[in-house]
C-alpha cells in the first residue's frame, strides 16, 4: 500500500470519530470538511491507488476525499426519507 497522504496539512486532521460517519451530523461535518481541504486530490488519488487492499479487502469506511464508503453508506441511506406515493 503507498504512504497516505500528508495528513498534517488535511482538513480532517484530528477529526478521526467525525470521518467513521457513525452519525448522519458526522457525515454532513466529515462532507464540509473534504470540501475545504487543501489535499483533496491527492487524498483521492489515494484511496484510488488503494481501493483493493485497504481493511483486509473489506474497502474504506466513513467520508475520505468528500466521498461516503462502507457503513457511512448505510446510515446515509437510512435517514434519506423516500417520499410517499399520494393518493390520487
């Protein structure tokens, strides 16, 4: 796997918990923070060199390059509301 990017110039350092995206505040703040990040594509052209090998094979989780993997995926889905049909 090549060498992450440099963290200590990206806008989620020290922010580790917020970029799990447990929570759909933690994706929404994990989403900000990528978009003022001064590492963006280097910090995307990362995960692209590193998609297959990365946790065991299982891919990434939470928000890395203001993009939503793994689970994060999940809990964005659940609070994404589908709209109801009406009855006409």
């Amino acid at each position: 796997m090549k060498p992450l990017v440099p963290l200590e110039k990206a806008a989620c350092t020290g922010h580790a918990t917020t970029m799990d995206g447990q929570t759909m505040e933690d994706i929404v703040t994990a989403l900000r923070l990528c978009s003022e990040c001064p590492v963006i594509v280097e910090c995307r052209a990362w995960v692209h060199n590193n998609a297959r090998g990365y946790h065991g094979g299982q891919g990434f989780q939470g928000v890395i390059g203001g993009r939503i993997y793994g689970d994060a995926r999940k809990v964005l889905h659940r609070s994404i509301k589908k709209p109801r049909k009406r009855a006409a």
